[in-house]
C-alpha cells in the first residue's frame, strides 16, 4: 500500500454550465457506473432559469429565499429535488465536455425520484446519495430531509449569521428501478420509505459492490450529541438489498459484523453527510474522499480492507474562493468527493468535485498522486 501524496494539481473550474435546459446551477453529484461505457451523475436541488450577474441565488430582494420550493421565485422558474445526467467515458482532463441530461418526453429535466402524494414540496425534498447497478437493476440512494422555515432559524454561534436554506434530515433510504424508462420506486420497510432513521447513520453516501462475494457495502454519516460528523458501514448480499432485515453492520475492525445498528462502530470522522469509496490500483488500496466538515478542504484516507483501519485524513484540495463575495452567512463547501470512472493510469490520476454555495455547480479537480 502506497502513501498517499499529491504530486500536483488543476482546477478544471465549474462544470456542466453551458447546457441547453436553462439549468443554473445542482449540487450533489454523485457518479454511479452503468456499464457499456457510461455513468450516471445524480444530483440534488437543480434550478432551472436565468442568473443575475454578481447576484446570490440564495437571496430575493435581500431575503434568504428559506426552505421553499423555489419554483417560480426571483429568476428561479422551477426547482426539481433531484436530477440525473448520464456521461460517457471520457478523458476529463479539460473537463467534462460530453454529457445528456436525463430528460422528461416534453424534453425538461426529468426528476428522478418524484416526491410522493403527500409529500409538500415546501416541506420536503428528497435529495441524491449515491447507487449502484446489480444484475440489471439501478439502485439509488437517497435522503429525506425536512425544511425549516426561515422565521425558525436560529442565528449560528450567536454572530446574527444563518445560512439562507436550513434543514433538519428525516433519514435515508433507497429507490429501486431501470435505466432504460428511468422509473423508480421506493424501498418501503413496515410501511416507511426510511430505511435508516434520524439518528441512525444514512447509509448510501457511499456503495461499493464486491463482485467476489457478491456483497454491496454501504457507507453512511450520521452526528452524535457531540456534534462530529461520523462514518458507519454496512453491507448486504446482492439478492437481498431490498430487504432491510438483511442488512448487517460492521461492529469491530476484526472484522466482525452484526444485525443491530446501534452497535455498529466508526470509521472515521468529519465527512459532512457525502463520501466516495473507491478502490486505487496506483495506490494498492482503498481510498476514501470527502469535504473536511463543511471547510474548504477535502481530504482523503487510504484502508487495506473497505472496513479499514482508515488512514487519519489526508489533505488532498484546498478550493480557492475567487468570487469575492461580502456574503450575509458563512461561506459553505461541501459534497467533496472522487469520480473513480474518470481516473487515469490506474488511478495516479484521479477527479474530485466540489460544490461552494454560491457557485452552486459541480467544481472540477484533477490530482496527480505520487
């Protein structure tokens, strides 16, 4: 197992900016191979409209747009919770200049997984986690989340600054459908679509297959009364993924693995809620990405094994703000995570994105290891 060290890097800037759908800006994407040469990139809130130049989108007539559907709002003409591109296999080099965005019949961004009847889109959003395709089945995972109102929002660290869209998570679960007709339906276990619930880690930031043992392992964040972000794992056999009773979790680096979820032990901490797991051929190890908390770094950890041990974290990016903006709230990065298809010579060169809030596009990196 090689060091994990950074020779050099690029920043690739923003991608998918230059779109025919009016599209201005999604965060998340998460890069879920197909096969035959392509992937699917899943993402959350995407905005469809026009920018005001040297304007937030986040603000209307100076008031924080809050946890409302945005949707014909300002310059927004519609908010979808969450939608899909699909890319071939590409050199990303200069970044990503080959893509088609999912789309409905009438040719508008399609949203993936729907809000449900009783589901108020001012109240709920069902945002992307990651997925994975298993014998002909595309399996995405994703997390409910509760807005709070704007009135309901609490000043952070008592300076009079609050982030303009605040949310409390419901918990995660997982969709299971085609990427032929691009239908899903929900995974529902005692009559609920949440498979892992508020203060139980949301497992599917992450999924990694193992073809061997014919296994997906699950990575998911959840925080604890002492406020730090940790990282948890599962694991579930291929003809069993929609049948939660069957799930088990790692309780020990041994490693040894049970059925109750309260046992299950961390990995490592600091991922916000997003992670990418990987396996790096140049390294001869697993290679685990995330943003540090919601700062402007990401960083990496390497393991021998998916369940570790994990390397402490290692500096991989640091983003460089240049939009200058004097914001009304703290500055917010997050979603730092690999796109493990688009690596070069067996993984010495590797793809990060990024989203910073005001951007609020997919922020492409390019690292060259050691």
């Amino acid at each position: 197992m090689k060091s994990l060290k950074i020779k050099s890097a690029a920043d690739l800037g923003l991608q998918f900016v230059d779109n025919p759908h009016r599209m201005i800006g999604q965060d998340g994407a998460f890069s879920i191979p197909l096969g035959n040469q392509k992937s699917l990139w899943f993402f959350g809130d995407t905005l469809i409209g026009n920018r005001e130049p040297g304007s937030s989108l986040w603000y209307i007539s100076g008031i924080a747009v809050g946890g409302d559907d945005m949707s014909g709002k300002g310059t927004v003409d519609k908010m979808l919770n969450n939608t899909g591109l699909i890319l071939p296999d590409q050199d990303a080099s200069d970044g990503l200049q080959d893509f088609n965005y999912i789309l409905n019949p009438d040719g508008t961004l399609q949203t993936l997984l729907p809000l449900l009847a009783d589901e108020d889109p001012n109240k709920i959003r069902v945002w992307c986690q990651h997925g994975v395709k298993i014998d002909g089945k595309l399996y995405l995972s994703f997390v409910k989340v509760k807005m709070i109102p704007q009135k309901e929002i609490v000043a952070i660290n008592g300076k009079g600054e609050a982030y303009p869209v605040n949310f409390n998570v419901i918990g995660s679960g997982l969709a299971v459908g085609s990427d032929q007709t691009w239908e899903f339906k929900r995974i529902f276990h005692n009559g609920s679509d949440i498979l892992w619930k508020k203060f139980e880690p949301h497992f599917g930031s992450a999924i990694f297959p193992n073809y061997s043992e014919r296994k997906i392992y699950l990575y998911g964040t959840s925080q604890g009364a002492d406020q730090i972000q940790k990282t948890y794992l599962a694991r579930v056999d291929f003809d069993q993924i929609e049948r939660l009773d069957a799930y088990e979790y790692l309780v020990s680096s041994k490693p040894e693995w049970g059925p109750i979820i309260a046992e299950a032990g961390v990995l490592f901490t600091d991922a916000p809620s997003e992670v990418s797991i990987s396996y790096n051929r140049h390294l001869q190890a697993y290679l685990a990405v995330h943003s540090w908390r919601t700062s402007d770094r990401i960083v990496g950890h390497t393991a021998p094994n998916l369940w570790g041990p994990w390397s402490p974290e290692i500096d991989l990016w640091q983003a460089r703000i240049t939009n200058g903006k004097n914001l009304p709230y703290p500055r917010l990065i997050y979603a730092g995570k690999e796109h493990p298809e688009l690596a070069l010579d067996n993984g010495k060169t590797i793809f990060l994105t990024y989203i910073e809030f005001e951007e609020y596009y997919p922020h492409l990196i390019r690292l060259t290891l050691e």
